[in-house]
C-alpha cells in the first residue's frame, strides 16, 4: 500500500524539505500536527489556496492532525513575498470579516470534527505581544544581514522595504514556535514561496526550545512554462461562487492548456494516481475528456456534485448541441443601455465583463474572436438591436471557448 509520503511525491506535490528522511519517517510512522498559515487579505479564499487545502486533506485522511491558521495577526503587518510595493493596510474590522469568510469555505475542505483538525487565529497571541520583550527574546535570534539574503526581501530593496515588512518573518516564525509549544505541532507547509519564512520559523523553534521541528513547502500552481495558474483577465479565480460563479469556475478548469491538464489532475484532485498516469498517454480528444475530468472533480470539491452537474451540463450543451444552458453566465441589460433601440458590440462586450474596455473589445472584434448568436462580427461599429433579444437573449463568444448570455429586462 501506497504511503502518504510516496503520494504526496508521486504526484508532484512536494518542492523543498529541510530533513527529507526524518520527514518521511515521520509523516509514514507516527501522528504528525502540522500547520499552514492562511493570511486574510481578501474575502474569499481562491485556486492557490484550494492546492494548500487539497495537501492537507491528503495528511488529515493519512491520520495526521492539520492546524489551518487564519493570520488574524500576521495580515495587520503584511507579507512582502513577491510583492512589488507595500500591502494595502487593512483594518481589524476588514481582516476578522475575511478570516470568517475563509473558516466558513475550509470546513467544506477539511473535518473539523472532534478534534481531527483545528483552526486557530494568530491574532489571539501576536496582538498580545510585549514589543521589548518580543524583541528580546525573539528579535535577537534573527540576523539583518541573513534575512536580506532571501529573495522576497532582495527584491523590495530597490523599491524600499519598510519596516513593519521586516518584522513580518519574525511575526511568522512566532507562530511556529507558539504552535509546537502550545499544541505540540512539529511541522509547517506552505507553498514554495514561502521556505524563507519557514526556514526562520524552523531556527527560531530550535534557538529557543532546543528542539527539531521540520518544514516542507509544495509546488506553486503554475503552468508549464512556470506562468502562476489561477489568474483571468477579470482577476483571480476565487471558490466563493459571488466572485467567480460555478460555471466560470468548470470553464477555467476545462480550459486549461493540454500541458497543464495531467499536472492539474495530479495536484488538484484525490483521484487514485494511477488512474491519473494512465491518462499520461492520451492524446488529441482525450485530453479534452481529461480536461472535462479536471473540471468537473475541482468543481465538485468546491461547489458540490449539483453544481458541478449544472456546469457539466451547461458545457456539454454548448460544445455539442449548440443549444445555450440556462447555466450560462449572464447579464441583463435595462432599455437604458440602448441607444434608439440598439447596442454597440463594443459596449455590450464591456457590459458583460467580456472586455475590460472598449478598446480591448474593439481589438478582440479586429482580430476575429468575437460572435453573436454564431456569427462572427466584423465591422467594429455593429450593434444589436432590441429584436435581437425577442428570443429572449443573444448569446456571445468570445474566441473558442468563452460565451456569455445577454438578456434585455
């Protein structure tokens, strides 16, 4: 039988560990708590996150205890990784709002029930901190001249690097040492951007407790070519439906590039990995199939078998009936929005978030990649008129794979 640690490398999930041997011992022996850092930025959690929860649902299921930790404290300082400029600030009121938006999509993630897994907030301690004593017992443990080796401070240096940043790696390495002495954790994950701040939080443990603790960080979700995976022309791919509705969601997934797909499958998804691998030689059509796979298991995990049913639905009656689902995507226009009872495709390409402006949409229309109802338009000044939605709507593509419902209110 497979062990967790195998899985977990087999399918591509692991970039850097500090003690490679100890850690496989210990995730395939003993009962391991382990935690990750999720910090409350935004008011949904989106598809990186959703690969740091898939990680841990794959330790808890092996018997493993995960701690999610809702950076209560961490987001009022801010992580400069990979970050050009300073964090907006946010306020407390914004940052507890966000942290219960982010509790309320884990637990469809991870078993929280009788103690299998814990959700804690940093912001339970870090407010509570002594300045001079946290400086003199934890600042002096961190050299300047070694933080300003790593990466996501070296690149801020030219821009400035403020202070409160500087202290972001010590209010992260805190946490590791809180959770070992408070809840016995010994490991912490995160995405491979993060090993700087790991390592610091590893050293800390160890300076302070004299003790070993471990860190393994796992493959960023990017594409082939190492582009980061998760990002459309209208932002983020979020897991709150507001933000990105179900459907949008399925579509990503089932377009993602035939190079990404296999990979996708592997990280993203708890199908057995063998089942995965033999789809390693599939080619053409099949891998439209692996996609169509892709995005119904992702959408599932997130949105639940119903609507992972609609979106598959709704995606196969575009692709080959070339009927048009109710679960399109939609946007309904008031009679305002015409002019003598008409409207420029160019506005109504903007109006259903199609373009971000007009002169995107009058480029998408010049080079070919814009229909209406399965005609291509290409004069850029065509409208449509109000008769064109007595059927009840017009239907918009845009390039291949991208369609939308206008209706008229």
């Amino acid at each position: 039988m497979m062990t967790v640690f195998e899985e977990l490398t087999r399918r591509g999930l692991v970039a850097q560990m500090t003690h490679p041997e100890e850690i496989e011992k210990l995730l395939n022996q003993e009962r391991v708590t382990f935690y990750i850092g999720f910090d409350a930025t935004a008011d949904s959690l989106h598809v990186g996150h959703f690969l740091q929860l898939v990680v841990m649902g794959h330790l808890q299921r092996a018997g493993h205890l995960p701690i999610a930790l809702l950076g209560t404290g961490t987001t009022m300082v801010g992580d400069p990784t990979g970050k050009t400029d300073m964090r907006k600030m946010l306020t407390v009121e914004e940052i507890n709002h966000n942290a219960e938006c982010f509790k309320r999509q884990m637990e469809r993630f991870l078993d929280f029930s009788d103690g299998r897994a814990l959700m804690l907030r940093n912001g339970d301690w870090l407010l509570k901190l002594n300045y001079i004593e946290l400086l003199r017992d934890v600042g002096v443990h961190f050299s300047v001249n070694q933080m300003l080796t790593y990466e996501c401070f070296k690149t801020r240096l030219e821009r400035g690097l403020s202070f409160i940043e500087f202290n972001y790696m010590i209010m992260q390495s805190y946490d590791f040492l809180h959770l070992y002495r408070n809840h016995g954790c010994r490991m912490q994950l995160g995405g491979n951007d993060q090993w700087a701040n790991i390592l610091g939080g590893i050293d800390l443990t160890r300076r302070v407790t004299g003790e070993e603790v471990y860190g393994m960080t796992f493959t960023l979700l990017t594409t082939k070519e190492g582009k980061k995976m998760g990002k459309t022309e209208n932002g983020a791919v979020w897991l709150d439906p507001e933000k990105t509705s179900p459907y949008a969601f399925f579509q990503y997934w089932r377009n993602v590039a035939d190079d990404d797909v296999i990979r996708c499958l592997k990280l993203l998804t708890y199908l057995p990995i063998e089942e995965i691998e033999a789809m390693e030689q599939w080619e053409g059509s099949q891998l439209n199939k692996a996609k169509e796979i892709l995005a119904y298991e992702v959408t599932k995990m997130v949105h639940g078998q119903q609507e992972a049913d609609k979106a598959l639905d709704a995606a196969k009656a575009i692709f080959s009936s070339g009927t048009h689902s109710a679960d399109m995507p939609s946007t309904t226009l008031s009679s305002g929005d015409l002019t003598d009872g008409k409207i420029a495709v160019l506005d109504l390409l903007v109006k259903c978030g199609l373009a971000p402006s007009k002169g995107e949409a009058r480029r998408l229309v010049q080079q070919g990649g814009v229909s209406v109802d399965d005609v291509k338009v290409t004069d850029v000044m065509q409208t449509v008129s109000a008769e064109a939605f007595e059927k009840g709507h017009v239907i918009l593509r845009k390039g291949k794979k991208v369609y939308h419902k206008a209706l008229l209110g």
